[in-house]
C-alpha cells in the first residue's frame, strides 16, 4: 500500500501538506488504526483504488467472457464457476473495504451512490449463482455471465464516482 | 436465444433464456427503483419529469419481472410492450423538449446514460415473450 507512484499525480497533492490537518482530510484524525501511515503519502491511495479497479474489471470482464462460452458450449453451472464467481467477489469485497475505509472521512458528493453502486455489485453476482444454477438449459450460466457485465457496468460507474466526485485526496 | 433446442412446453417463462430476461429485469427495477425513489425524496423539484419518468420505469421493469416469473405471459407482453413505447417516446421527447429534462431519466435519450441498454432490453423481451407465444401454440392449446 506504501508503494512510491507516479510523479506526475503527485502534483495535486502537494497543495495538502501531510499531517496539517486541512478541512475534511480524513488522515488528520489520529487514533484510526493504521490509517495515518498510508494517508501520509496519498499518492498511493490513489494507487489502490487504481489497481483494485483494474482488478475488478479485468475480472469481472474475464468471467463474463468465460461463462458465455460455457453459455454457448450448453454447460449447466458447476464447481468452477462458482470458484471464478468466488473470486470476483473476493475482488469486490476489498472494493467495498477500500471504499469503507476512505469515503466516509472524505469530501466531495455521491457517496451514497458509490457504496450503493459497491454493494449492489457484491450482491448482483451471487444472486444471478442461485438464479442460474436451478436453471437446466445453458441459460443458467448465461445468467451469471450477464451478472458479470452488470458488474462491470456498475464498477465504471463507481470509477467515474471516485475520479470526479469523491475526493479521497481531502 | 436457443428457441429452436429444445423447448418444451412445460417450460416456464422464467425458465432457459428467460432467467436472463429476469435477472436483467430485476437489476434495473432496483438500481432504477432505488435512484428514482432517492432523487424524488431529495431534489424532486429540480427536474420533476425526469424523476417522475424514472419511478415509472422502474416500476414496469418490475410488473415485467413478475410477471415473467409468475408465468403470466399477457401482462409481460403488456409490460413490455409499454416499456418499448416508453423508451421510444420519451428518447424522441428528450431530444424535442430539452426543457423537460433538465436532468437525465432512465429513458432519456433513448437510455444512453445506462448504455442503451432500456432501448435494447425491451426488444430482446418482446422477441422472447412472442418466441415462446408462439411455441407454446404450437405445441399445447
């Protein structure tokens, strides 16, 4: 999580000084528990919410891929899928940690929206496993393949929320 | 849309290519549920259409989910039907009245802030409710 990154983003951050306590930063309240190392180079923050997007998506986009070729193969939903569906959730639980840890003490609007957008993600998948899995035809992982496109749909959106309205930075 | 392997007519409508249907159904009735209802309970006044139109779309994707489920196959054609004249008629007002759409609805713009997808959904629907109309009279009277 301390991982040095890019220069060129650190540019915005240079208008906080570490530790000054400027309105509405999250990292100026001691006594969060490992909160105030990563936050003393923000930058990084910036980093995992990056990759973990990536992540996400590159998950997310993958399953889909994979279950509309099983969809086409005519395969009923089986152990492996629900491992690939495992993991995306894995993937979005940490998403929804991040979110946790940084959106509340931060500025900026469309909170609300972002956990709800989080959150329906975590839950779309799952549902569409039980959904799917009772079905006989091939449509059953069909289901859960379209599942994935929903949460990639719902995690641009998160995206756009962290990019343009949150501001974890403070 | 696998209508030609296979489909019995003891299926159900929620059952095979359907299960989608309703998956996709149910995910925008909430997402679209959800947002109405917070932007009519907070900023209503700032673009009354807009939500209005959201609220009710949110509320067809609903009726056509359970109706799919339920098996009722004429109040899904009907649901349908009314979500495809809705996403037509409001895109095509949304380009003509400006002033009525100061913010944007599910079907605005023909739904090119949910990736036209309420444009493409209610299509793909009523193909797969006539597909199966069709089977059905076919083989059961």
């Amino acid at each position: 999580m301390c991982e040095v990154s890019h220069a060129v983003k650190s540019s915005r951050g240079a208008a906080v000084p570490n530790g000054s306590g400027a309105p509405g930063q999250a990292a100026a309240s001691p006594g969060r528990g490992g909160r105030a190392a990563p936050l003393g180079g923000w930058v990084s923050v910036v980093g995992v919410i990056e990759w973990l997007y990536l992540a996400v998506q590159a998950a997310a986009l993958a399953s889909a891929a994979w279950f509309f070729v099983d969809t086409a193969r005519s395969k009923e939903v089986g152990r492996a899928h629900v491992v690939g569906v495992v993991v995306l959730e894995a993937l979005l639980l940490a998403q929804l940690v991040t979110a946790i840890a940084l959106v509340p003490g931060a500025a900026g609007e469309g909170k609300a929206m972002l956990f709800s957008y989080v959150v329906t993600a975590l839950l779309v998948p799952v549902a569409a496993l039980f959904w799917g899995s009772i079905d006989r035809s091939r449509w059953g992982i069909g289901t859960v393949a379209c599942a994935c496109l929903v949460v990639a749909a719902l995690m641009l959106r998160v995206h756009q929320i962290w990019e343009y309205q949150v501001d974890v930075v403070g | 849309m696998s209508s030609g392997e296979a489909a019995p007519s003891g299926r159900s409508l929620a059952e095979g290519f359907g299960r989608l249907v309703v998956l996709v159904y149910v995910v925008f009735a909430l997402s679209a549920g959800v947002r109405a209802g917070f932007q009519v309970a907070t900023k209503f006044d700032e673009a009354p259409i807009s939500y209005s139109l959201s609220a009710i779309a949110a509320l067809i994707y609903l009726v056509a989910a359970v109706a799919i489920v339920r098996g009722a196959a004429g109040a899904a054609l009907a649901a349908v039907g009314v979500e495809l004249v809705g996403v037509v008629g409001v895109g095509a007002l949304s380009h003509v009245v400006l002033d009525w759409f100061p913010e944007a609805s599910v079907w605005s713009h023909f739904g090119s802030g949910y990736g036209f997808v309420p444009l493409v959904l209610p299509v793909v629907g009523l193909v797969y409710l006539l597909r199966r109309r069709r089977d059905r009279g076919v083989s059961s009277p």
